[in-house]
C-alpha cells in the first residue's frame, strides 16, 4: 500500500539547511532558519537552564507518569509571565492551561479544542504568517483566511486594511495574532492597535488565539506582553499559545502552553478536562523536562533573574545586529529604504528583495534566506555586517 504514496517536495528552509552546509564558501552566511544565534554562529544553552537543569538532574527520584496537565508549577508560571501578576483572569481563576510539546502542539491543541465546539469556524490569519500555522490549524479540520497585515511598501502594519477587515467579522470567527515579534516580517502591532484589535474583538464577538513564540525578544519580556494583557482585560474569552523554544532557548525540549481564557471558573474546569482529553487522544501528555526546568527557573528568584539578564542581552544583541545592517547599508548608499530594519522586532525581518535577488545573495555570495527574502536578523555577526550590506548594493542595483 505504501507505494501509492510518493515523496514530498523537501521544506524549503530545511532545505536551506543541507546547502549551507555543504557551501564550501568560508564567508557564508546562514540567515534561514529561525533560532537564536550568538556572535560566534552557536545556539547557546542558557546557564540558567543549565543550572536548572542540573539541579533537576539531582533532584529527580522517578520517572513515573506526570499529571495530564503537564508540570503545574510550569504552566502556573507561564500564565503569570504571559498575562502579569495583576490579571483579573487569573485572579477569578479563567484560565484553563495545558503543558504543550511546544509552541506547535499548543496550536494544535488549541485548534482541536476549536473543532470540538461543532461551529462553522473559520481561523483568520495574518498575510503573511509563519508557514507552519497553516497546516497546523487546516489539518485539525479549520478553514483558514487571510486577513492584509503587512505592508511592503513601508516594512509595519497595514493597519488601516486589517481593521477594515476584522470589522467584517463575528463570532463565527477566530483570529491569529502574533502577540509579538512577527513571524515572518518582524512588524508588530502598536500598543494602539492592539486596543482597537481588543474594541474590535469585544464589539463583534470573534475570538483571539495568541501565538506568543517570542516574550522578552523584542522590546522586553513585560513590554511584549502588553498588548496581549490588554486583550485579555478587554474579552472574556480567548486562546493564547505559548512557546518556550526561543526565550529560554528550549527547542528540542518541546515545551509550549497552551492557556484558554474563559468566561468563569466553571467554565475553565470544564475546559481544562476537555484540552487534557485532546492531548490524551493525539500523545497522551507532554514531555515534561523543559517544564520542570522552566517552572525552577521562574520561581526561583536568582535563576529567574540571571534568565531574563541573558534573555535581555540576547534581544539587545539582535537590536544593535539591526541597528549595524542598517548603518552599512546606508553607508553604501542603497537606492531602497531598508529603514524599517531597525523599526521591525524580534529576530525576523523581511528584506523586500525579490527571489530573483534573494536567488543572488545565495548563489553569487553565498547568503542564505528564505525565498521570501525574510532573514533570522540573529543569523548575523558584528564581521559579516560589511560583506552582506556589500551583497545587498550589488544585488540592488
Ligand atoms: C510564530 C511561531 N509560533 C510558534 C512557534 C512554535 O515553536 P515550537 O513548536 O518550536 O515551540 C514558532 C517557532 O518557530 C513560531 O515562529
């Protein structure tokens, strides 16, 4: 039966990753796929998920089944990193929340739970959006649309199309927001919009599902909650999935949340048997590792403060990688305006090159980015901000 089945096209970021590495070109750059990088090219382990981790290791006396909701203290803490001590969603006990095999199996998760309520729902997500949301969300069964997000012209927010169009919407709707650090464009919605968003949610009745895969990488870990605590203050209900594979450099860990903000305590009860019983279904429950060293981490105080110290200088290290692109760039006098380098957060900007010029900077230079021209800003180094600004002016002009 199996040879009915052929082979798919390979990803093209994982792609990426098998040309790079046989580039025999010693000025290389790799500026595809999305982890933190450090100076040096390294995906370092953060040392307070190395101290905690250590200290897990010399503690832990049994492997034996954890609960169905993941390590508690884990997604208690999650809940008050994402919507702030002072939630009144928290404080009535609103929130139902499950440990996820990352930020994708809270999506997953979340989508199923979606399912389950026998509405003709659709998912509108932001033109464009990370690529992996699609098949997430469409294979549990949820039509998806588009909603315009990002404007090409200025390198932020279309604001004034997304209003417009969630102004169409209704309670049959639920709507995908990047809570920060936009995956791929790297623009953000202002502290502004975020309110009209919440006006606009309240107003209509359709439901935000948060992704947040990047808390404390743009501006800092409370600023680039703010909107979403906002939001919450603002609707009764909503979905926010977060991960912990960026911010505490957990990737292969799989540690996600996923948090449903509901209308009342009983209906967070209820909700919470029915995101366990959907995790039950598809893997019985999560990897609990990552968990217990992010819940050590978060309610430990000198942990906690030597993992957002680490956590601010990675941000601040994609800023200033921003702020030194852009120097370069303009030094070399490019016709286009690459200014929204330093505007757009986090550590994914599209460069508005086309696949043509893309294809360049890869094959005359060996600069590697996805074909959308979206680069992992974290990718660079303080050595190679001359070489790829002087591959830029050559495939601009
Ligand atoms: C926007 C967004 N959401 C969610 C995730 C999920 O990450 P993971 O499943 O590795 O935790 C990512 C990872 O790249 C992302 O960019």
């Amino acid at each position: 039966m199996f040879d009915r089945l052929s082979a798919l096209p390979a990803d093209p970021l994982l792609g990426l990753i098998t040309m790079f590495r046989d580039d025999p070109n010693p000025k290389k750059v790799d500026l595809g796929v999305g982890v933190y990088r450090d100076e040096s090219g390294h995906t370092p382990i953060m040392t307070a998920v190395q101290k905690a981790a250590q200290l897990h290791m010399e503690t832990e006396d049994s492997k034996t089944y954890i609960g169905p909701g993941g390590v508690i203290g884990f997604v208690e803490g999650i809940k008050s990193l994402v919507l702030g001590a002072d939630s009144s969603a928290l404080k009535d006990n609103r929130v139902a929340g499950l440990q996820c095999p990352g930020g994708c199996g809270s999506l997953r998760v979340a989508s199923e739970l979606l399912v389950r309520l026998k509405e003709e729902l659709t998912v509108w997500v932001s033109d464009p959006t990370w690529a992996n949301h699609i098949p997430l969300i469409s294979s549990a069964g949820l039509p998806i649309k588009t909603y315009p997000y990002f404007d090409p012209t200025t390198g932020g927010v279309n604001f004034e199309a997304m209003e417009a169009q969630l102004s169409q919407l209704g309670p049959k709707d639920v709507v995908l927001l990047h809570g920060c650090c936009h995956n791929p464009t790297g623009a953000d919605l202002t502290f502004e919009n975020w309110k009209r968003v919440a006006e606009l949610a309240a107003e209509k009745g359709f439901m935000p599902f948060v992704d947040i895969a990047y808390q404390g990488l743009g501006d800092g870990i409370n600023e680039d909650v703010q909107g979403v605590r906002y939001l919450s203050e603002k609707v009764e209900e909503m979905i926010i999935a977060t991960s912990c594979s960026k911010n505490f450099g957990l990737y292969r860990e799989r540690t996600g949340t996923l948090l449903i903000q509901t209308k009342s305590s009983e209906n967070a009860n209820a909700i919470q048997t029915q995101i366990q019983d959907v995790a039950r279904a598809n893997y019985s429950m999560s990897p609990a590792y990552g968990g217990f060293i992010v819940d050590r981490i978060l309610s430990d105080n000198s942990l906690r403060q030597e993992w957002e110290t680490e956590l601010n200088a990675m941000a601040l290290r994609v800023k200033s990688l921003r702020g030194g692109l852009l120097e370069k760039i303009q030094a070399r006098g490019i016709e286009k305006d690459f200014g929204f380098i330093t505007t757009q957060k986090g550590m994914f900007s599209y460069l508005g090159i086309s696949k043509d010029q893309v294809i360049r900077m890869r094959e005359e230079f060996s600069i590697y980015m996805a074909d959308s021209s979206r680069i992992n800003v974290a990718g660079l180094n303080t050595q190679c901000l001359d070489y790829v600004a002087d591959a830029l002016k050559t495939v601009c002009e």
